[in-house]
C-alpha cells in the first residue's frame, strides 16, 4: 500500500515511521527547511519530498496518482482541508484522513471535503483519560451476555507472574480466552507458544466469575 502524508511534524514522521514498519511505501511532503533537516535523520532520504503539500504539482511529484490512501495532518486546517480535497476530487484518492487542530473547525472536516476521517487530537486524549479513570487497569469494554461476560484490558507489569512467560505456561482461568495482544503498534494475535513482555497490554474474554484470578496473574 502506497500512502502519501502531507506534514512533518511529530504526528506526520511518527505516523511514517509505523507505516514504514508495516512495509508500506510511504512518502511525506513537507515544506519548512527545520523539519526537513529533522526528517532526513529519521527516515529514508527518499520517503521525504520537500515542497507544500497542497500545490497539485508537488502532490503529483510524490505520487498521488498510484496514492492508495493521504493523510494530510499540518498544524492548519486550512492547510488540510485544501490536500484532502485535492486529494479526493482531482486525483480520485481512495481514501483520505485529515487532522483537526481547531475543534471549531471539526464541523467542515466531511466527506463533502474529501475526508473519509477527521480526527481531534485533543478529544482523542480527552476519551483515553477517561477511559482510564473510568475503567482502571483492568478496563471492561464491552460486557455481553447479559453482563456474565466480558472484553477486559489487563497490562504486563514488570513484577507481574505473567511477565515472560510463554501463553502455555500461564494457568489461565478456564472460562478466559486471550484475544489480542499489543505491544507496541504491533497487534499479535496470541497462541500457546506467544511470550508476554512487560507493558504488553492483554485483550481477553472471560468470565465475571474469573476475573479476580485472571487480574491475579498480571496484577503486582
């Protein structure tokens, strides 16, 4: 997949660095002389293209026509709504993600613009503070079955039994499955042979009935 990234700036190289993690073809357009200097020590020389992203010519030089996908995330809305439309209704780009810096302006951020996603930064941050004062370490995001069961979170702490051990090894409660692990920007799905690091962060399936001794194995 081919994604173009319009802005340099700590959310536009660190979203590269992903993509390029996950073997994408990645090209990020940036036009101050500062954060060009900065990019070049953190990426591939030839993932950079200097110019402003919402000229069509310097778009068209990164590539936007093969784009699968651009995510135009400059401090300026102005900035970022003008890429996302360009992207979308002059160079048919499939799919577009813009970021909103004023939430004021969150109301222009549609598909009529040419944005498939807008997201808030701030209320991003505000929803995973929440989360965590609401829902604590060992967090139930979903509950089913008429609340018998449930989606938990429960996170590797260094003291934790379960901090390096092998999935096998671990006396998991009977009524549990472990759905996801992820570590890092890496979501793996668990098996037997899985070893668990510390600040893993556990998806699991269980049991209400289980959680104190599924919360026994991570909690120290």
């Amino acid at each position: 997949m081919f994604v173009i990234i319009v802005g340099g700036g700590k959310t536009g190289s660190r979203l590269a660095r992903i993509l390029l993690s996950r073997n994408y073809q990645v090209r990020v357009i940036e036009h101050r002389r500062e954060v060009l200097e900065r990019l070049r020590k953190e990426l591939p020389e030839e993932t950079i293209v200097a110019g402003d992203g919402s000229s069509p010519g310097v778009l068209e030089r990164a590539g936007i026509v093969q784009a699968d996908a651009l995510a135009a995330v400059t401090g300026e809305d102005e900035t970022n709504l003008v890429v996302t439309t360009l992207a979308r209704f002059e160079f048919d780009v499939p799919f577009t993600v813009a970021r909103v810096n004023n939430p004021l302006n969150a109301w222009l951020f549609t598909k009529e613009m040419g944005v498939d996603v807008a997201f808030d930064q701030a209320e991003l941050i505000a929803r995973m503070i929440e989360e965590e004062l609401l829902l604590g370490d060992i967090a139930a995001v979903l509950r089913l079955h008429g609340k018998e069961v449930s989606l938990v979170r429960k996170i590797v702490r260094p003291n934790s039994p379960a901090a390096g051990k092998v999935l096998h090894e671990l006396a998991l409660p009977r009524d549990c499955v472990l759905a996801a692990v992820i570590r890092g920007d890496e979501i793996i799905v668990p098996h037997g042979g899985t070893r668990l690091e510390v600040n893993d962060h556990i998806l699991a399936v269980v049991h209400n009935a289980c959680l104190s001794l599924l919360s026994a194995l991570f909690d120290r």
